[in-house]
C-alpha cells in the first residue's frame, strides 16, 4: 500500500496556489480538497450545504456570534469545525489528498505524513494574473487582492494561535513569481519526494 500522503497548500489570492495544488494533485494522484469538499460533507451528514458555502472560508464575527457550554451561534465557526472534523477523519483513515486553506496546516500538523507549504507572490505578478484571469483593470485587480488577503487573514487568524503566512507555520514557503506555476510545481514535488524518502 502507498504511504499516506497529505498535503496542505495555503497561499496568497493571485499567487496560483490553487493551480499548483491541482498540479500536485495530478502529480500524485490523489483527491484535491477545495470547495468541492463540502458537497462530500453534506452527502456523509445527509445535510443540504447549500445555505452554507457562501460562509467557506469566511471568518466569524465576535460581536454577533457568542460560544455557551461548547456551542456556537457563529454558522462560519460551525461549519469550520464540521470541515476540521471531515479531514481529520480521511487523515486517521489513511487517505491521501491535497488540502487548499481551511486552516489545515494547523489542524492536520500531528499527522507524520503531513506537508504544510505556503505560496506567496510578488504583487505586480499576482496583479497581472489577476487582471489576465478576471478581466479586470488594474486598480479593480488591486482591490480584489487586498479584500481576498484580508478576508483569508482574518479566517486564518480567528481560528490559529499561529498568524497567516508566518513562515514559521509551514514546512516550506514559496514565491511562485520566481519559477511560475509549472515551475514551482516542480520543485515542490522535488521537495515532498525528499521529504518522503
């Protein structure tokens, strides 16, 4: 049987972070998490998640949310923890597959085979693929990448002892500006291969 093989991408919005876990996730052969997660959530807990994927990601509001005896009136906080609950069960079941944000380099370190990387970018790039990919002038590109960074943030920030991006959080940090997504890509994979040897 393969060895268990988990990896957690974080990354900056424009950056390519979800294109180069996609191409890990071919590479490997192995289930990408994303959105699409949630529909398996809802199919395991016979729930209809629809209401919910617009909280994905989103942080909770402390002034309108309040915790007694252990449960929250936050719907964002809930539907973390049934997200967090999802993945540590594939995790204790041996399951390999790659997870894009959610917090996951937090909530999946204890688990050996685990790799936590983190893209990153240099801006006028990730200005340009934004622009490129949405069809958006300049200034609108700018925009979307500070309210996508701000919101990824403080999500992160309101569940993790750890900050956003704080290079100590993950295994590996890169700046997919240097070598593009196909480049990048590869030296990642270079990078797990070694890990796993």
């Amino acid at each position: 049987m393969e060895k268990q093989l988990i990896i957690s991408v974080g990354r900056e919005y424009g950056s390519g972070g979800h294109e180069i876990a996609e191409k890990l996730s071919q590479h490997y052969g192995i289930q990408l998490l994303d959105h699409n997660f949630l529909d398996e959530i809802a199919a395991k807990k016979n729930m209809n998640m629809d209401h919910l994927k617009e909280l994905d990601e989103k942080y909770k509001n402390p002034l309108s949310s309040r915790t007694v005896r252990g449960f929250s009136s936050s719907p964002e906080e809930n539907l973390l923890y049934l997200q967090f609950d999802y993945l540590r069960e594939r995790a204790d079941a041996g399951d390999s597959f790659v997870i894009v944000g959610r917090c996951s380099e937090t909530i999946l370190k204890q688990y050996d085979n685990m790799i936590s990387i983190f893209i990153l970018g240099d801006l006028d790039k990730r200005i340009e693929r934004i622009m490129r990919l949405y069809h958006l002038t300049e200034s609108q590109a700018v925009k979307k990448i500070r309210e996508k960074d701000m919101n990824r943030r403080r999500y992160h920030n309101s569940f993790c002892v750890r900050k956003w991006g704080d290079c100590r959080n993950y295994d590996i940090s890169i700046n997919s500006s240097n070598l593009g997504i196909d480049g990048t890509a590869k030296l990642l994979t270079y990078y797990i291969d070694t890990r796993r040897q």
